[in-house]
C-alpha cells in the first residue's frame, strides 16, 4: 500500500488529482489538504472495500435475525437495530468508496463519500453509552436513576445527533466555497466535532470507573446473562477499541498535510485499520458474545429494583 519514508501511493494519487482533474471554475473545489486513505484505487482499494462490504452485510444480517427472533419472543433490545443501521451505514460508506474508484474525477462522489466515512461509527459510541448507563444503574440504583442523571444522557445523545448535523454541513460547506474565513470557521467545527466524538467513544470508560470510585451499600442489581464483570470488560474493551480510532482521526486533523505531501497516518493502512477494522471487530464481538442476552432488561423498567 504505502512506503515508509517514501513516495507512497497515497502521494501518487493526489498528484494525480492535480494533474489529471480540471480545476472547476466554480464549486465544488478540489481540497488541498491531504486526507485520511487519499485516493481510492481499483487495484489496491477495490478489494480492501469489498472485503470490509461483505463483513458489513454480515453483520448487518446476523443483528436483524438478532432482532427479529427476540420481537417474536417478545423481548425488545433496541441495540440490535442500532447495530444494523451501523451497519448499513458502512454498506453505504464501502459502496460510496468503489463507485469513488470508478469516477474518481467526480467531487460530488468524494464529498458523499467523506460524509459517510466521517457519520458512521456514532451508534456505536451510542450503544455503548447506553450499556454503560445500565451498569451504572445497577451499580448505583440509588442516584443513577435519577431524572437528572438519565436527562444528562438524553440530552447528550441529542448534542451528538445537532454536532453530525454541524459537521455534515461544514464539511460539504468546505467544498463549496474559497472564502478564507469561512473554511476557518469550517475547519474549526471540523477539529471541533472530531474531538467531541472522541470523548463520546472514551466515555463509557470513566463511567465504568465510577463503580469503584463512588461505593454504594446496596447489592449490584445484576441484569441479563452472565457475570457483571463479564459485562464490565466487554464494554471496556470495545470503548477502548473505539477510543483509539476516533482518537486517531481526530488527531490527525489537527495536523494537517498539503495535498502533494501527506503522512504516514494519511496512508491506506491507517485508514482502513482505524476505521473499518476496529469497527468490524465491535459488530462481531457484540454477535459472538450475544449482548442481546447480556444486556438485556426488562421492558418498562424505569426505577430502583427493577433490573
């Protein structure tokens, strides 16, 4: 894929870029700085795609079937569908990326693709805010269940959903317009949201913590199958997975390379290994280990006891 230390691929395709595209005479414009994975080839990235397109789609069937068999059982575990519209995001993301290979000329398709890339891993840092939320719930049914504690996540998820929508619009923004100012508002909202979606990702780890910071007398309220702590390092490990991808794109952002000379964490390695495979690895984890089983609770549950 890339060379350490070298002219590597990634260099190659944004020469190509500025060679062999046309500079438009008006928007959309061609970036001029580097991007995480560069320019998508057939050779190199068509089979990397399809691959990550196909372990997408079977996680997007094995968490319907997930769901469809606990709806006829009558046992409502939203997460399941979560992970499936994760899924189909990324089915989207990896489409998006070989028709990029296809027409890569096309900046109306670099723009979509970007936007998927950047939109998807969200319902898996929501998911897991929710798992942590029941942890603490049954660690601490005193306070957790408190309105304000439960409101703080409700609106949490909604500060999510308003910055995707903020970074959605900067990001095509940035694409359509030369005003030096309004790409630096632009690439401020950008550093922004890429941070802010880190600390979402990282979250559930320090409230995980909470269970040994703040004691409480009353038993663990323990919840689905299995062991608590079983449940507790599940969480952990894939919060500590997803910490470290969206750590990474949101680092790399703020140093920022010229189109002609990108890093090493610019190259197709970084970006498929930080991206799809950590997340891959997530949805096939929460199949393996059933967290429909494990983190279920029964519908209506709304207080103290109630685990």
């Amino acid at each position: 894929m890339s060379r350490p230390g070298g002219v590597s691929r990634i260099h190659q395709s944004t020469l190509y870029i500025l060679t062999s595209v046309q500079p438009p005479k008006g928007p959309p414009y061609i970036p001029t700085t580097a991007g995480q994975g560069g320019l998508p080839t057939k050779k190199v990235d068509d089979p990397i795609s399809s691959i990550f397109l196909a372990l997408f789609v079977m996680g997007a069937v094995a968490h319907m079937a997930i769901l469809q068999v606990n709806l006829r059982r009558k046992k409502k575990f939203i997460m399941s569908a979560l992970l499936f519209a994760f899924c189909m995001g990324r089915i989207t993301t990896m489409t998006m990326r070989l028709v990029w290979t296809t027409y890569p000329r096309n900046l109306s398709v670099v723009i979509a693709a970007q936007v998927f890339v950047s939109a998807g891993a969200l319902l898996l840092f929501i998911v897991n805010l929710i798992f942590a939320q029941r942890i603490v719930r049954a660690s601490h049914p005193r306070w957790a269940w408190a309105k304000g504690f439960s409101l703080a996540f409700k609106l949490y998820y909604v500060s999510i959903v308003l910055m995707l929508i903020a970074l959605i619009t900067c990001t095509v923004q940035s694409f359509y317009t030369l005003n030096k100012n309004i790409r630096r508002i632009d690439r401020g909202v950008q550093l922004f949201g890429g941070t802010y979606f880190a600390v979402a990702a990282f979250l559930p780890i320090p409230l995980l913590s909470l269970r040994v910071i703040i004691p409480d007398k009353p038993p663990v309220e323990k919840f689905g199958q299995g062991r608590f702590r079983s449940k507790i390092f599940i969480l952990l490990f894939s919060s500590v997975l997803l910490t470290l991808g969206a750590a990474f794109r949101a680092g790399i952002n703020y140093v920022p390379r010229p189109i002609t000379r990108p890093a090493w964490y610019h190259s197709k390695e970084c970006f498929y290994i930080f991206n799809f495979a950590i997340e891959i690895i997530v949805v096939a984890l929460y199949v393996i280990i059933r967290v429909d089983k494990r983190f279920h609770i029964p519908d209506g549950s709304h207080g103290p006891g109630d685990y």
